[in-house]
C-alpha cells in the first residue's frame, strides 16, 4: 500500500516542476510555445489534485 509520505514527495516534486515549468512560459516570446507549456503546467495540476484527492483516501 502507498503512503501518504510516499504520495506527498510526488506532489512537491510534481509542485518543484511545474513552477519550473511556469517561470520558463513567462519567458517565452513564441506564443505557441507559451501555451504548450501552460498547458503541461495545468496537467501536472491536476495530477497534483488527484495525488490530494489519494492522499486523503488512505486516511480514511
């Protein structure tokens, strides 16, 4: 079984990359550019959201 440990380290490194992914779209000039990597930060997102929503099932 995972532990909540485990599923919170996912969520800071996953947190760490998208920043990361967030401070190189705000220096991006090409707009294509900038929106594909808005769009990889709102997936990491919701993977983070779903880490949570497990995290808070094996609480119960």
């Amino acid at each position: 079984m995972v532990k909540p440990t485990d599923i919170q380290n996912c969520i800071d490194k996953c947190t760490q990359s998208a920043q990361m992914i967030r401070t190189i779209a705000n220096d991006m000039v090409d707009h294509r550019a900038r929106y594909a990597l808005a769009e990889a930060d709102r997936h990491i997102e919701q993977c983070i959201h779903g880490c949570l929503d497990a995290k808070d099932l094996t609480k119960s």
